[in-house]
C-alpha cells in the first residue's frame, strides 16, 4: 500500500509537470498520497504556491509545509504557507486564527489560483485525514448529514454537492465556492474503496482531473453512467 501511494503521488507530480504553466498559482492541500509527489517533480516553471488548508494533526500535519515549500524550491517561486491546525475547538478560535497574518495573506491568494492539487477522501476509517482526525461521535454526526466524501475539508454529498456542517466554522480551510471558482482541480485519489466518493466529486463537478491507479479507475468505470459530471 506504501509503495502503491508513493507512485501515485510520483504520477500526479508527472502530471503536474505536464499542466504548470509560467503564469499560473498553484494551490496545494494535504493528503498521505500526495506525500511522494515533490520527488517526482524535476522542473516547474517559478509559480506561486498557496497552502489551501492548515494542517492535519500529527504525524501528517508538519508534512503539508514541507511539501508546499518542496515543490516551492523545485520552481524558484514564492511559497505562501502557515502553521495552523485544520480543525480547532470552536469556531472563534478558528475566526480569530484566519486573520493572524500569514494566514490572511494565504487565503486572500485563493482567488488567484489556478490549479489545486487536492486529494478526494470516502468518510470511512482510513480513507480521509480529516475522518481520522474526528471523534466517532463527530465522524456519525456529519454521515447523518448526508457527508460521503470530502475535497480538501469540503464536505460533499453522494451527488457531489456541498453539505454545510457544524464543523464548517472551526475549520481552516479554502471553502466550497472558493475551490468550485478554481479554473483547474486536478485530484489524487487511493483505493477502491473510494470510487463512490471519488464519483461524487465528479458529479458535482469539482474535478476537472483525476490521477488515480488501474484497479480505482475500473471501479469508477462500472460506475460510468452514474458519474456524468465533467470527466
């Protein structure tokens, strides 16, 4: 499973060489596969990068800072990051952390973006960082809500839609809207187990590019007729 999520974040690297542009702001979120994708990257043009999301908790959390000033260094651009977790306690704390500095700047460079690399999680056991992140009591909560799978700490429905959650206000994140303006998302997504989720995205429209592995992408295949968003 390690070496299988090391080459597929190698392949979106491959592929991001091939999408960059001199001119584009590459916006960037965390997720355990695409933990092996600056070792791919050889040369990118000296873009912008902007951290999408605050970090996971640890072991994971550090790595999203080192992997968007990796492929930062790789290209020569400026790399925009913060150190701030992705979930807190309560929403005023969240508020309050949004405008500290570094943050602000972050987030106010969103708009800018014009490819996001970003990983698509099933809310299950294993499959989102962001579910192994929560307390079961919470995990149940936004399953009730509708919550099948989620894109950089955006929520979303069966059908690809945004779902609203009590976490939404204690969450660091690039919210919904913002991400759907984003002109190119290209997504990274692991295991079979996560074709519904990754047929829901599609369906709603957030992905405009998919680096998955052969035996996901039969999954998603014999879901054909149920994903007829942009493919």
């Amino acid at each position: 499973q390690a070496l299988l999520r090391r080459r597929l974040g190698e392949a979106a690297g491959q592929t991001l060489m091939d999408l960059i542009r001199p001119g584009d702001v590459l916006g960037m979120s965390w997720s355990r596969t695409l933990s092996g994708l600056a070792a791919a990257l050889t040369q990118i043009p000296p873009c912008p990068i902007v951290q999408l999301t605050g970090a996971v908790p640890p072991p994971d959390g550090r790595d999203l800072l080192d992997l968007v000033r990796s492929v930062a260094r790789i290209g020569g651009g400026p790399a925009h990051v913060f150190y701030a977790p992705m979930i807190l306690d309560d929403a005023q704390t969240a508020a309050a952390i949004r405008r500290q500095g570094d943050i602000a700047e972050a987030f106010g460079l969103v708009p800018s973006v014009t490819i996001a690399m970003v990983a698509i999680g099933a809310w299950a056991p294993g499959l989102s960082t962001i579910y192994d992140a929560l307390t079961p009591a919470e995990c149940d909560a936004l399953a009730a809500l509708g919550v099948r799978a989620e894109m950089a700490g955006v929520f979303l429905d069966e059908d690809g839609r945004p779902v609203a959650t009590p976490l939404d206000g204690r969450m660091i994140v690039t919210p919904g809207p913002a991400l759907e303006r984003i002109p190119f998302v290209l997504s990274v997504a692991w295991g079979v187990a996560k074709s519904p989720a990754v047929c829901a995205a599609i369906r709603g429209g957030l992905v405009h590019g998919l680096v998955t592995h052969a035996s996901l992408a039969r999954a998603l295949l014999s879901l054909a007729d149920q994903c007829d968003g942009r493919r």
